[in-house]
C-alpha cells in the first residue's frame, strides 16, 4: 500500500494526474504511444512531503531537485537528494523519498511511460550520469510550464501529442546530459568542431590523416581516436562524406558534370569517385542525378 503525506500542501504547489480515459488514447495515438506523461507537478519547498511506494509505480518518474534536500531510496539503495540533481526512478520497483525536515527540497517531477520508456531509463542507466549536476537552464523550466499550461487545460489530441512530443524533450535534456550541455555550452572552439570546420573547407583538396595531423600539430592516431570517439567516424570516413554530401549539392543544383564534380572534389579519378559516391549515398551519382529529375 502506498503512503503519501503532504500535510498541509505547500504553497505554489501544482499538480496534473490525467484521467485514464486520456491515457487510454496517448497509449494508441501514433505519435504519444512511444512516450507520453501521466502525472506531472512542482512541488516547491515541500515541507513535510513524504512518498513510499512498496511496490513501485506503474510508470518511469523523473525527480529534478532545484534547491533544498531530500532523501531517495530505490531498490534499498539511499540517495541523498541535492540541488540541481535529477533521478530516474524504475517502474514497479520499489521506492520511498522525503523532503528534508530543515530544509525541504523544491522538485519538478514527472511520470512517463511509452515504448520508448524503458530504453530512455537505460540509456540513463548506462550514462552513469545520474548523480551529475544539471546547471540550471531557465530554458529548462519554461518548457516544464508551457507543458503543464497545455494538459491543465487542453485535451484536443494535437495538443496532447505537441505536450508529449515537449515532455520527450523535456526528459532527453537530462538523460542526455552531456551532450545537452555540449549544445549549450558553446563548444563551437573544442578541437574536433575546428577538424570539421577545416574538412568542410577544404573538400576540393586530397587530404590524409597526417595532412590533418599536421595542420593542428597533433598526432594522427590521437586525432584519430578523439575524433572517432565523438562524431563516430574515422577522419578520411568523415571527409569523404561531406565530399559525397557536397557532391549531391552539384548534382541538384548545377548542370556539372559528374567527371568536372569529382575534379571539384578533389578526385582525379572520376570512377574511383563514382565508386565512393556510391558507397555513401547508396546510388552511383547518374542515378542520383537522374532521381532529382524524375
């Protein structure tokens, strides 16, 4: 049996549990049955909340901590609850959390389920992630509003899959933390942003893995692998696809022919190009052009 005290509420306090007749619809409708929200709230300095569940909650919860502290044990294990920290909770596993007596937590929460429910917990399982601080992002917050302003009101399904299709957003920023962050960051000035930015400028060049070494003063097998380990091709891999990428921009949009495009690529050899074309793009570049023009 669940065991739920709000004593008195807390002021601000806000909450949305959607009726199962609405469930029932986000389960089948095409785009919400991947993911979509159930309950969703803020609770801001939740004196006294208290919540355990012996048996778990039939979905996935997010719990994101902005101030304050409270205590979170799943499965046995305690967690200490901290400002810009955020948990992902199981489904049907059993959990208990509290606000701190002297110094309640403030927390936005959110059950989720969906077909894609469990591969998002453990793609967030997997991060290792969850104990990571999330800087406060007021982004973050007024997308939380905008979807809790649309199911405390509006039940038209458009704007029930828009909400969810928010929520899917809203729970990726943290899941995939890092890379969000990366996004937000500015990193545009990291090294591996500068290796792109140089092969895109120079795709009508033959390049080699030390030519690109030696223009950064770095070894190649150290490029190699940073390079590898963040965009999940090798340097030459990469190259020769944004020169296919590009090549298909000639084949669209000029009257080039495919032996003057594989020149402008770099290519001396017209047919090893054809070949490479074909490799990344899936067609020879004839076909391609001639599928633009069908």
């Amino acid at each position: 049996m669940d065991n739920y005290t709000l004593k008195d509420g807390f002021m601000g306090q806000k909450m949305i549990v959607l009726p199962e007749s609405i469930k029932t619809e986000l389960t089948t409708n095409i785009i919400t049955k991947n993911f979509y929200i159930t309950d969703i709230g803020y609770y801001p300095k939740a004196n006294f909340h208290h919540r355990t569940r012996k048996k778990g909650a039939d979905e996935f919860i997010l719990i994101y901590c902005t101030e304050g502290q409270g205590k979170l044990t799943i499965a046995g294990e305690q967690i200490l609850v901290l400002p810009n920290r955020f948990y992902v909770i199981p489904k049907r596993t059993a959990h208990k959390y509290s606000a701190d007596e002297l110094n309640p937590w403030s927390i936005y929460w959110m059950h989720f389920d969906g077909l894609m429910a469990q591969c998002l917990f453990d793609r967030y399982r997997s991060n290792n992630n969850k104990y990571e601080i999330v800087p406060f992002d007021s982004g973050r917050i007024e997308q939380f509003n905008q979807i809790f302003h649309i199911l405390s009101s509006d039940y038209v399904m458009p704007r029930l899959e828009y909400a969810n299709i928010l929520g899917l957003n809203f729970l990726t920023s943290f899941v995939f933390l890092e890379i969000d962050r990366s996004l937000h960051l500015n990193d545009r000035n990291d090294l591996v942003d500068d290796i792109i930015d140089f092969l895109t400028n120079n795709l009508d060049k033959s390049l080699k893995s030390d030519d690109i070494a030696k223009e950064f003063n770095y070894s190649s097998s150290y490029l190699f692998n940073l390079f590898k380990k963040r965009t999940g091709y090798s340097l030459i891999h990469f190259f020769n696809l944004k020169k296919s990428q590009k090549a298909c921009e000639y084949l669209n949009y000029t009257d080039l022919s495919v032996k003057e495009i594989s020149f402008k690529m770099g290519f001396e050899d017209p047919l090893y190009f054809s070949r490479l074309f074909k490799k990344y793009i899936g067609v020879s570049p004839k076909a391609y052009k001639a599928k633009q023009t069908n």
